[in-house]
C-alpha cells in the first residue's frame, strides 16, 4: 500500500517528473550516449516546470477573474451534504491504488490491443481515478476495498487506452502528424466540434490564424496582445459591477497598496504573460519527448505515442487558443443567466475549464470549420460545462459534489455512466458492482476494436489513393 500510494503521489501525479523519466527511457532504449539521456531528460523536465509556471501565473488571474464575475452577476455557490476533502480523507488511498493499478492495465491494454497511445497526463490520471471512485461509491455505497479497486481500475484503464484512440484521425488533422495523442477529459467536445465545424465554415477559407484585420487592429493577431486586451477589457467590465469588498480582496492579496483598477490591468497582462510562459514550455518539452519516445515505441510498446495534454496543441493556433475561450465564456455567462432566472440551479464560472476545455474544443474547431468552427467550438464547451456542472452537482451530492465544477465534459460522461450501471444493477446486492464493471470492459472492448478496423480502413485508403497518382504518372 506505502509503495503504491507512493507511485502515485509522486510519480503519476508529478508530472514533471513522470515526463522526464519516460524521456529518459526512451532515449536509453534507444542507446543514446549519457550525456543526450541527462540532457534529454532534464530538458523535458524544465519544459513541463516552465508549462506549470505559467499554469500559475494565468490560474492566479483565473482566479481572480472568476472571483470578479461571480460577485459582479451575484453568485452564492450551491449547498451540498459532503466535500471533496471530506472524501478523499476517506477514500484518498482507493484513489491511489485506481490510479497506479489502472496506469498497469492501460499499459497492459494498449501492449496487447496495439492500441498505439499510452495516456502521459498525469494529473487527469489523478482525476479521473477520483470521478471513478467517487462515482462508484455514490451509487453502490460503501463496497469492499477489492472490489472497489478492482472495478475502478479496470474503468479508469479503459478510459485511458480508448480515449486519445477515438479522437486520433481528428488528432492527426489537427497538428499534421501522428507524432503524439490527445490525452485530456474535453476530448468529447473536441471530437464533437470537429464534427460540427464543417457545418458552419471551410478550414482553408475561414482560418482564424489566416483571418485578415485592419491595419490598425493587426495587434490582434499576436496572441499574447490579443489576450490582455480582450481579458482587461471583461475585467475591467467586472470591477465595475462587483462588491468593493470582493474587489478590495482580490486586489490586496497582489499588493495591499494598489488601486483597484490598476490591480485589474495587471491581472490581464499576468494572465497574457502565463500563456506565454506555456506555449514556450510547451515547445521545449515536445521537442524532447517525442523523438525520446521513438525508442518505446520501438522496444517496449511497438507502434506506441504518447498521449498528451491539452496545451500541446495551443502552438498551432493560437488565436483560435483566445477565440475558443471568449466564445465558452460568453456561453457560459449567458446560461448563468438563464439558469438563474429559471431557478434551477446556481452556476459557477469554472475558469480554468472555460479556458482549457475551450481553447482545446477551438483549436479542434479551427482545423475543421476555421474561426467560424472555433466560436462553435466554445458554445459546445460552455453548454456542455454549464448542463454538465448542473447534473453533475446533485448526481455527487453525496460523495464530492465540488467535481460538477472542477469538472471537464469527459468527467461528466464518466459520471452518468456508472450511476446509469449503477441503477441498472442496483437489484443484485454486493455484486452489482462487479457487473457494472464487465458491463465497462464490454463497452469499451467493441469500441476499441471498431475504432481500430475503421482506421485500418482509413489507412487503406489513403495508402490507395497515393498510389493511383503514382501509377498515372508511370502510365
């Protein structure tokens, strides 16, 4: 138990960490000399630190930020019977060992199915071994440790192999090469507004990195500007209309002299800054781990990418980064409004997830319907965000309500799922569980197997269709 809960604190949950040591195994299955492993490694390293710095940096001012709306528009977050703290307190090792025993039947199902993509996010492995467990106490109650380790590790290891396999050929798409996966819980909305884009725009013609603008808004088109200028002009609205107290506090806690206006413009520059500080941790760890990576995927798992976070993609189209967050915000914003006059619930802006579910859903969008597939991406985020934290709140009530608004689509699914089992099975007694389980490995088993014959198929044609130009021009 000590050398599992172990793995998982400061392995699978440092991420950090878990990237440099599979650089280093790469490039040692590769038979690189010491001095390219070291550096390799240690590069990767610095570049995931980097990426996390600006996390920070941008997550402060998201902070903030949601602190602002929420006070601007009124909000009391809703009530609820029990915390996330009370339960990981309660099942923090279950937690632990779905995580780690999980990760060995991903690597075990994506060895033996030849699935290709091992799941290298590590702080969603985290999540999701938290919404699975949680999940299944909520709607099987107390179960046996066993029982409840085995079932939810066998569901998160689905989860990992089959999620980055679906959204590939969009992947590919996306950043022209199969070089590595999409590893992050907003892949639903991701595959759906790629779907949806072309419906409303033509990738070549509607570009949002190709959009033409007047000479003097052509400041637009450098992310960095574009970010302050369009997050200082949403927070300056904010501070108008929030409590002075709320706005006080959020101030002092950056210096306890500044005005408040002031202290407004600054957040939008920090939080343009930490994009900035990503996009270049970005770029320096993806240039280690995926040449590192050739050498697993030569050696241990053959055929293997790794699949990673979302951010890894913002570099190809940064603006559609801006778009997609502005258009899941205002989407949100908007059904804040009309949930609260409707009464049925209270919502709470989760910034962090408007940025990074939307920015990821936009980048998506973009490669399929350009700037006009990015804006649909981001009202698909913030419908999905805003009914998902509503049904998510009272479906955790009693376990860790505070998921609905930490959540991304893909948690939201995982819920409704395993209560839906759940309640299917709710007649069988102790070993309901068990049969929601093999339920699970069914559901994902036919997936998996389909998605693979169709990109078999997929890969025999386009392999065709190369070919006939060549035997044309031997003709």
């Amino acid at each position: 138990m000590d050398v599992l809960e172990f793995i998982a604190t400061n392995l699978f949950n440092e991420v950090s960490i878990l990237i440099g040591l599979i650089t280093a195994v790469g490039l040692l299955l590769q038979r690189k000399p010491v001095e390219d492993v070291v550096g390799g490694a240690i590069r990767a390293t610095i570049g995931i630190i980097i990426l996390f710095i600006g996390v920070d940096v941008f997550v402060g001012g998201l902070a903030s930020f949601q602190a602002i709306v929420s006070s601007a528009v009124g909000l009391d977050p809703p009530s609820s019977s029990n915390t996330l703290d009370e339960f990981l307190g309660t099942h923090g090792s279950d937690v632990a060992l779905v995580i780690t025993l999980g990760f060995v039947v991903h690597l075990v199902l994506v060895r033996v199915l030849k699935t290709r993509y091992v799941y290298l996010t590590g702080h969603l492995l985290f999540w999701m071994a938290v919404v699975i467990t949680a999940s299944l106490v909520q709607v099987f109650g107390e179960l046996d440790r066993w029982q409840l380790v085995l079932v939810g590790s066998v569901v998160a290891g689905c989860y990992w192999t089959v999620q980055p396999l679906f959204i590939a050929p969009m992947m590919r798409r996306v950043i022209g090469s199969d070089d590595w996966g999409y590893g992050h819980t907003s892949s639903s909305v991701a595959w759906l507004s790629g779907k949806l884009a072309p419906f409303v725009g033509d990738p070549r013609q509607h570009d949002v990195e190709q959009v033409r603008l007047p000479k003097r808004l052509s400041f637009f088109k450098d992310v960095t500007v574009s970010t302050a200028v369009v997050i200082g002009l949403i927070m300056l609205v904010g501070l108008a209309f929030a409590d002075g107290g709320v706005v006080d506090e959020q101030a002092a806690a950056y210096d306890p002299e500044i005005n408040p206006w002031v202290w407004g413009v600054i957040a939008a520059l920090r939080f343009a800054a930490g994009i900035a500080i990503l996009l270049y941790g970005v770029r320096m760890f993806l240039a280690e781990i995926v040449p590192a990576f050739t050498g697993i995927s030569e050696k241990a798992i053959p055929g293997s990418r790794p699949a990673l976070d979302a951010p890894t993609i913002f570099p190809v189209a940064p603006t559609a980064v801006m778009v997609g967050f502005v258009s899941t915000t205002a989407t949100f914003l908007v059904l804040m409004g009309v949930f609260a006059a409707a009464g049925w619930f209270v919502l709470v802006p989760p910034m962090i997830m408007l940025f990074f579910v939307g920015a990821g859903a936009a980048v998506f969008g973009n490669a399929f319907g350009g700037w006009r597939g990015a804006v649909l991406a981001g009202v698909v985020t913030g419908v999905s965000l805003a009914f998902g934290q509503w049904l998510g709140w009272n479906l955790l009530s009693d376990t860790a309500p505070e998921l609905a608004t930490l959540a991304d689509p893909d948690w939201y699914l995982m819920i409704l799922l395993l209560l839906g089992l759940g309640e299917l099975f709710s007649g069988v007694g102790d070993n309901g569980v068990l049969l929601a389980g093999l339920v699970v490995v069914a559901v994902f088993g036919v997936w998996a197997w389909l998605l693979k014959r169709l990109q078999r198929r997929e890969a025999t044609a386009l392999a065709e269709s190369e070919e006939q130009p060549e035997a044309s021009r031997e003709r």
